[in-house]
C-alpha cells in the first residue's frame, strides 16, 4: 500500500510562518546571538551575508543584528552596497524559484468566491493597477516578508529586470534606513 503525500494549499505561508517561529527562538539563544554578533569580525563577507539574511522572513532580525553591528566599524556607503548585493542576489533567486508558488497561494486566496466580487473589480481598475508593486516595494523597503512581496509582484505580472531594479532601490532605502538607525544609537 502507497502512502500518498499530503499537499497542503498554503505549505510556503505556513512555512513562513514557522521560519518567523524559528527565528524568534533562535534570537532569544544567547549562544546563537554571540556567533552572530561574532560574524562582524569578517567584514564584508559578513555584510554580503547579513545583506542576504535581511532579505529573507525567516532571519531579518538576525540580518539587521549583523547590519547593525558592523555599522559600528565598517563605511557605512560600502557597508549598504555590499549588503545590497546580498540582499538582492536573494530576493532574485527567490523571485526565480518561487515566484509562480507563492504567486499561486495568494491567488487561490484572492480567487475564493468568498472575496467579495466588487473588491476584486475594484483592485483590477486602471486606477489600482499599480496597487500589487506598490504594496510589494514597501514590503521590500521594510523589514516585512520579501517573500510574499515577490508575490504580490507575481501577481501583477512584474518580470525579471522590473524585478531586479525594484528590489535594488528597494533595499537600498531599507538599508540606509536601517545603517542610519544604528548610527543614531
């Protein structure tokens, strides 16, 4: 007798949901925080990687821990560019695996016939048409989910290069936003 595998409809939001679990008790393992913060010692490697990590749900705070520390001894122009180029190396590379995946789960949502009908005419007016991008560039800007923001953009049909150059302004204000914090404190 075969078992047959289970196919959940929503298995890469749940694991979303359990990467962000993770990283909560992976943040509060005061071993797991020392590594981290020993990360800074290797300079721009360590900024290529907290670059990466920043772009990912699961480790943003990790990354930011990283990005934070290394303000404190690296420039931080150089410091942002390096983690720019982490940042979206990730978010291209997610974007290419899991584009149509994520794409799919967030439009069997928007496609319950429980969504409201008229909400759905509304959202596809000439008027809202940039609405997707434009709540996927402030999810990348911010320390939301860059996951469900490519999404959002694979929803609106966002390509390759439109999606590259989205991502690098994108995270280029996140992480100035996020170096210049860490100055302030």
């Amino acid at each position: 007798m075969k078992l047959k595998p289970h196919h959940h409809k929503y298995k890469n939001l749940i694991l979303l949901a359990l990467g962000i679990i993770v990283a909560l008790i992976l943040f509060k393992n005061s071993a797991f925080h020392n590594f981290l913060l020993s990360l800074g010692n290797y300079g721009y490697i360590s900024a290529f990687i907290a670059g990466a990590l920043y772009a990912s749900t699961f480790t943003v705070p990790i990354g930011a821990i990283i990005l934070i520390t290394l303000a404190k001894t690296l420039s931080p122009i150089e410091l942002i560019i390096i983690a720019l180029f982490g940042s979206v190396i990730f978010d291209v590379t997610v974007f290419k695996l899991v584009k149509h995946k994520i794409s799919d789960e967030i439009s069997h949502i928007y496609n319950n016939p429980k969504f409201d009908h008229h909400f759905k005419k509304i959202l596809h007016t000439k008027y809202f048409a940039w609405t997707l991008p434009l709540i996927g560039i402030f999810m990348i800007i911010s320390p939301l989910p860059d996951e469900l923001a490519i999404g959002l953009m694979g929803l609106a049909k966002i390509h390759g290069l439109e999606f590259l150059l989205i991502s690098a302004v994108s995270h280029a204000i996140g992480l100035s936003l996020i170096i210049s914090a860490s100055n302030l404190i």
